[in-house]
C-alpha cells in the first residue's frame, strides 16, 4: 500500500537527508530510525490507522449480516435476484468481438502444425496409456489428487448426512475410511452441546473402541495391554500433528481411567489411585500408562527435530521460506495467522531446550548468553550479564578463523605462575562477576554506581583496577603498565590481551599480583577504612647475611625434614643445610626444630646473622 503512494519515496528521502554525526555505521542507524518514524507519522496522517479501520468495517459487516431482514438490504422479487446475476456474469464474460484477427495472426510464427494437431487431438492407444501408467511412481495413481473440502452447516442433521454418504461409499468400493487417522476440530463459537452431539454422531474411534470392549469381561492385565497397544495408540497421528487442548486429554484420559477401573457401564468406579501415579514407569511403582499431554508434546516434539536437522525434507523448505527464512526453526516467532499445525509445532520447542546442550564446532549458530553450550551439572547457560560482548554474540567470536582451533586467551589466563586465588580473581574480573559499584547498583544493592574515590565516573572493572585517575601515579611508575596506557581498552578483556601479547612471564605473573594487591586494598579501604602507607622493599646491605629455614613432614615414610639456606645481600646463595629425622613432631615442634637447627648451622660456618625468616 505504501510503495503504490509517490509520496512515500519523498518521505523516506527527506528523513534519509537529515545530518547526523558520527561514525558512518551510526549514522546509517540514525537515518533508519528517522525514515521509520518518518513513515510511521506519514502514514497516520494520510492513511490513519489501517487496522483499525478494517475492525470497524468488520464489526459493520458483522452487524449488516446479524440484522433482521428489510426491504432496504434483502430483494425479494426472484426476478430482479434473478436480474441482477445474469446481468452480473453476463457482463463478466460477454465477448467484445473483436475484428482483424487474422490479420494479427499472419503475424505470428505458427508452432503447432496441423500435423501435430491432429496428432495431439486423437484418441489415446492401449500401448500410450500403458506407458505412462508404467512411468508413474509406485505409490502413485491416475485420478485427481487433492483433497475434498464439504461446506455445510454444523447441525446434527448435516452431520449424520455427510456419515450416510461416507458409508455408502464404503459400501460401493470397498474401501474403508480410516478413522482412527480423522481429525475433528471445532471452532471457538461451536457450543459444547453441539460438539458432544458431533462427536456422538461420528463415533469418535477411542469412544467407540472403549464402548464395544465393555462388554466383554477383560482381566486387569488383559486391560493393560488394549490400553497401552489400542487406546491409547488411537490419537497418536492427531498428536503428530496437533496440539491438543488440555480439556480434551483429560477426557480422553477420563475415559482410559474408567475402563481401567470398572466395566460397569456408566457408574461411577472407585479409583485405587491417582492417574499420575499409574503414570509412572513400571520400575518405580506404576504401569507405565502415557500422559496425554506429556505424550503430545513429545511427538510435537520430534516435528522440530526433524525441522531442525533433516534440512533436504520438502516439509523444511517449505517452512523455512515461509516461518523462518533468516535462522532456524527455534528463532521462529509466533504469528498470529500461522496455522494450528504451525503454533503446535512452535509450542513444542521447549520440550528440545530443556533437554539438550550444544555441541560447539565451528560456533556460528551458537549463541553465547541465550543457548545452553556449558556442560552438565551447570545451567548451561552463563550466569554473568552480557556486558562484554553483545546479547546475539555466537560462540564463534571465542573460536580463531583457523578451523578447530581456540582462543589461548583463557588458557593463558589459567596457565600465569601465580597462586590460584589471584587466577580465581583474574577469571571473576574477566567476566565481570567482581563486586563493583556497577554491578552492585545493577542488583540494587547500592543507590549509586559512582566511584568513592573519583565520583565522576561510574565503578566498573575496567575503572577500578586501571583507569580511575586515582591510580595514575601509581601505574606510571611500572615499565609494561606505562606501555598498555598508550592503548585504547575498552574493557578488562582488553587489556589482558595486550598484557599477554607485550609482556613475559615474569612481568605479566607480577603485573597480575600488583591487580590482585589494588583489589584487596580498594576493598579495605572501601569497607574497613583501613589504609597502609605503601612500603618500599629495600635488598639488606652487602656485609649482612639473611637465613632462610623451613620444614615438612613426610607421614608415610614416617620421618621429618629440615632445610636451611643462607644468603648474602645480593640474593646469592652462600650455605646450604638439608637434614633428615627419623621420627615424626608436631607442626609446632618441627618449625621450632628448623628453626633450631638454621641458628646452629650458621654458628658453626661462622657467619653473623642479619635476619631470620621461616614460616612458623
């Protein structure tokens, strides 16, 4: 309806003109937002409101064909009824006999000669019909091949009609009407009262079943079996189709019941236990009855599996083209004039996301924060917010473009020689899953996301451990820190992946344990007030000695050891002591007797101690 206005090119191309700064991208999107608020604001001016315009025509309509009969909207004279439709159809197909035909005709280059006439238009031989019965597929056959719709009027009457004419006709060729493969739907305005008549009328196949075995006198284990083999097989071809409305698998499930406990007509039977509990597998108590419901879903169920994997099928093409032709069949949206077939089908899809995880491979149909990729105990699905990458991010954005081949970043994350806290605490500020002023105001934990220390920009990771101008002096100082400033990071992902790319192993395990150390310290004085004074470590001087001692219990080979080191004020190692106990201490005693010994060894090598340090 737009495009056949002229004016809607002039709309589009006036908001299309309008200036915009930016990057390009960004003003791309500017002047798309602008063309659809330009449109939406022409159309309401020159068309109004075109929904609504067609509920009202609808509900005038409605009202038109519900109003009692006059002579203003119903011509009784048969004549002029009569009239009216010849004159109608006459005017729709009279010829306006045209003139010079064959004078157009010379023009044009015969194809069918008299020849092939005459050819075409002669009776077929036995060998021709013969041949083209033989060049049909198997499972084919001669005839019209569609389906035959019957219009008639929901009555009682129309229906056992339409059931005399079906018998007839089973009748007369022999071919009997499988109504165990039928399907009955009703519309919402048909009253409950006329749809039980309907269903009585058409002897709906569980019914009818469930009716006819009554009679007979059956064992519970006689039951069981018609129950799980019959019954309850009957509406599997609907259920591979259909949703079923709940109301109607509890009376179909209401049915099974009282054949399972009773076979006296229409009284009531005293039920020994609750259905679900017969539900259950045989294994766990019960008789392994199927949830109607449950069963349904699952047939559905396998539809989108079969939608989803099964990509050469007619059935997914022509899905695919019509529901979704941008994605897959679980990035399909409901409509509201899809059919009753389709809204099943969709309906069905939680049943294949509660059950299954994604096996990544190349990571492009893999979302990253919607798709559940992480192994089992978990979730499967990360519990940090996307703040990162964007919310429809697919796996492959974490894979390198060499085929197979992961990211280091986060093996090199966990592989640093540092302790495991701080690469615990490296993971956490890489997810954003620290406890930031950001992230606490996002769980309403905090009234403000301002920086106690720099209170003109929010708190994030980023903020926190490098970029707050309270830290600039500090990092300045540092050779590799000083380096990653003259890069633009955008995150704390970002400045790892520099880190890892300019740094060596000594400068990046010290860089991080410098994080770690601002870490501790934002929070004690964040939370404790408390604040040390930085302390500079200074190497002793060159005429003092430093013993270093230690000790470990090796409780299977029931003996203890002792090791003593002693080093001059460069750091170089001067004497070394290692001895062995054939017995087992405390923790207490052998630190005291390491200690003992280190004092001892460098009395006896005659050496002046400066400083002492174990772990006791």
């Amino acid at each position: 309806m737009w495009t056949m206005d002229p004016r809607c090119e002039e709309t589009v191309q006036q908001a299309w003109l309008a200036n915009c700064s930016g990057s390009p991208m960004f003003r791309v999107s500017e002047k798309i937002k602008a063309s659809r608020k330009s449109l939406h604001h022409w159309s309401k001016q020159h068309f109004g409101s075109v929904r609504s315009s067609i509920e009202v025509k609808t509900r005038q309509l409605k009202c038109e064909e519900a109003a009692a009969p006059t002579a203003q909207n119903v011509h009784q004279e048969e004549d002029k009824v009569e009239m009216a439709i010849m004159s109608y159809y006459k005017s729709l197909f009279t010829s306006s006999n045209p003139m010079d035909l064959e004078e157009v005709l010379d023009g044009v280059t015969r194809v069918v000669s008299t020849e092939m006439n005459d050819q075409l238009i002669r009776d077929f031989t036995a060998c021709e019909v013969e041949q083209a019965l033989f060049q049909m597929g198997p499972l084919k056959a001669p005839g019209p091949d569609d389906d035959s719709v019957l219009f008639c009027r929901a009555t009682l009457m129309e229906c056992n009609t339409i059931m005399e004419i079906l018998r007839k006709y089973e009748r007369a060729s022999g071919q009997q009407i499988n109504q165990d493969k039928t399907t009955l739907l009703f519309s919402a305005s048909t009253a409950a009262v006329t749809q039980e008549d309907i269903k009585n009328a058409l002897q709906l196949p569980m019914w009818r079943k469930v009716q006819g075995w009554k009679e007979k006198l059956l064992t519970q284990a006689g039951k069981e079996i018609l129950i799980k083999a019959v019954i309850q097989a009957i509406p599997t071809y609907t259920m591979h189709c259909f949703k079923l409305p709940k109301k109607l698998c509890y009376d179909l499930e209401g049915i099974i019941r009282n054949f399972w406990w009773g076979h006296k007509g229409a009284s009531r039977k005293v039920h020994w236990m609750k259905w679900s509990s017969l539900c259950w597998p045989k294994c766990l108590g019960g008789m392994g009855f199927r949830k109607l419901m449950k069963f349904n879903e699952a047939l559905l169920a396998k539809q989108v599996w079969r939608l989803f994997h099964n990509k050469e099928s007619l059935i997914y093409k022509v899905f695919k083209a019509k529901f979704f032709p941008h994605g897959t069949i679980m990035d399909a949206r409901h409509s509201a004039r899809a059919s009753y077939a389709w809204k099943s089908i969709l309906n069905a899809r939680h049943v294949i996301t509660k059950g299954t995880w994604w096996r990544i491979g190349n990571g492009l149909s893999t979302k990253i924060w919607s798709d559940k990729w992480l192994p089992p105990p978990s979730s499967g699905k990360p519990l940090t917010p996307p703040c990162i990458l964007p919310h429809d991010a697919c796996f492959s954005t974490l894979i390198l473009d060499a085929p197979g081949v992961w990211k280091q970043f986060w093996k090199r994350v966990w592989s640093v020689r540092v302790p495991h806290k701080i690469q615990q605490f490296l993971w956490r500020a890489c997810t954003d899953s620290l406890p930031t002023m950001v992230n606490m105001q996002r769980r309403c934990i905090v009234p403000t996301a301002r920086c106690s220390f720099y209170q003109f920009e929010d708190e994030d990771v980023r903020h926190t451990l490098w970029s707050c101008p309270v830290l600039t002096p500090f990092w300045a100082s540092h050779v590799l820190a000083s380096k990653l400033f003259r890069h633009r990071h955008f995150s704390f992902l970002d400045i790892l992946s520099d880190l890892f790319m300019l740094g060596t192993a000594d400068s990046i395990a010290e860089l991080m344990f410098m994080l770690w150390l601002l870490w501790n310290r934002h929070n004690q004085k964040l939370y404790r007030n408390e604040f040390k004074p930085q302390n500079k470590w200074k190497p002793p001087s060159v005429s003092a000695f430093k013993v270093n001692f230690d000790a470990t219990l090796f409780n299977e080979q029931q003996w203890t050891g002792v090791g003593v080191i002693i080093r001059d004020g460069q750091g170089l190692p001067i004497a070394a002591l290692c001895k062995r106990f054939s017995y087992l201490y405390s923790v207490d005693d052998v630190e005291a007797l390491a200690a003992r010994e280190a004092l001892q060894f460098s009395v006896e090598i005659g050496f002046q101690i400066s400083r002492l340090k174990g772990i006791l």
